[in-house]
C-alpha cells in the first residue's frame, strides 16, 4: 500500500537554528499539504501545493518559515531560525485527483526546540 | 468562516462498552464530513467520511452519520476494544478550501 514518506521522524535542535523536515507524497499526487499539529489540538494547515505552485500558504508563518516543492513531487519545509513556540509535530499529507476527498497523512516529524 | 468542535476529552471506556464522540461544525456551503484517527507517535489515518447530507460513513464497527438540520457527525461504536484507545478527529472540507480539523478527543479503553 502506497504510503506518505516523512523524515526524519524526530528532530531536537537548538532555538535560532536552521531545521529542515522532507515529505514524498503518495506517487500521482499533486495535491500536498504541510500541517503542524501542536500537542493536544488539531492540525492547523500551514501551506498547500497543487503540483509545483503554492495554492495556499496564507497561514504560513513567512518571517521563519519556508516551503517548496520544485518539481511537484517531494516537498521540503523548512524553519529558520527556530524559536521555542515552533515545538510540534509537522504532519504532511496528500491527496489524489481534485475528486477525490480523502487526505493521506504521512508519520510526521516531532520537533523539539530547546 | 468553517470550524469543526468536538467534545473535550479525555474519553475512558471498559472494553465492551458503547463510544459516542460528539462533533458539529459550521460551514457556508456543504461540506464533506470525515473522522481521522491517531495512534500515538503516527500520522493520521482516515476512519470513516461521508460527502453528503444523511450518508452513513462506516469503517471497523465505527459509524457516523452526517446530520445536516442538526449540522453533526457523531462517531459512535457498539462495543470497543482495547485497540481503540486513540485520539479521533472530526474534520470537514469543502472544495476549494481547506481541511478544518477539531481539537481532537483522546479515548482511552481499560480491559
């Protein structure tokens, strides 16, 4: 069963250090979506890709973070400088054809920022 | 603006017993209606959805239905297990725009 790929799975770094997480989406997906999901609440979008091009990254945090996803495949978020507030889990998940309802959502990566 | 609420936790069952988590949203147009579950460490994992008005999503003993005059989607089982300890999420989407997740409830089955 095709599966979305993330790592690495746990990352602890530093305040003011650069982090960077990788997800691959399920194969054919153009649709991806990186979520953060702070401890006891529920994922909160933070950008959408529909192929190469952002959709919607009206919740990104711009000033430190940054997304791409430069041939519409993997994608890559990356944080830079950390900050103690941006300990969470970093879900990715994707989606099929824009009939299609369902999301799949990769293992995640748990940060911690110290 | 769309938002799903669900029932706060945490949820503590004996095995065997009857779940009800409780979720209504609020949403402009009309919605798809889903319920994800997390196991500890993992991702999210679609349980069960329904696309419209009066559907019943069912998945592992789980149901839901989606009940427009009263905008809910309770996920309810008859009898659960112990592997059912998770924290569930109700969430809804609607096409061309986002996916909006609850806060999540935690349940926990004792033996």
């Amino acid at each position: 069963e095709a599966e979305v790929a993330q790592s690495p799975r746990y990352k602890i770094t530093e305040k003011s250090q650069a982090v960077a997480f990788w997800c691959d989406p399920i194969s054919g997906h153009a649709t991806l979506y990186w979520y953060r999901q702070i401890l006891g609440q529920g994922p909160e979008l933070l950008v959408q890709f529909q192929d190469e091009s952002v959709v919607d990254d009206s919740q990104l945090p711009k000033d430190r973070f940054s997304a791409e996803r430069l041939k519409g495949v993997d994608s890559t978020l990356k944080i830079q400088p950390a900050e103690l507030g941006d300990s969470a889990m970093y879900l990715c998940a994707s989606r099929g054809d824009p009939g299609a309802y369902e999301q799949y959502f990769g293992p995640g990566t748990r940060l911690t920022v110290t | 603006g769309n938002s799903v609420t669900q029932m706060e936790g945490p949820v503590t069952l004996s095995e065997e017993a009857f779940l009800t988590i409780n979720c209504t949203y609020t949403a402009t147009g009309y919605p798809s209606l889903f319920w994800y579950v997390q196991y500890p460490g993992e991702g999210l994992q679609l349980l069960l959805k329904a696309t419209k008005a009066d559907d019943k999503g069912s998945n592992k003993g789980f149901e839901a239905t989606y009940r427009k005059e009263t905008t809910s989607f309770h996920l309810e089982k008859g009898s659960v297990q112990v592997s059912d300890s998770a924290v569930y999420f109700c969430a809804l989407y609607e096409i061309g725009n986002q996916f909006y997740f609850g806060t999540g409830t935690s349940l926990t089955v004792i033996p």
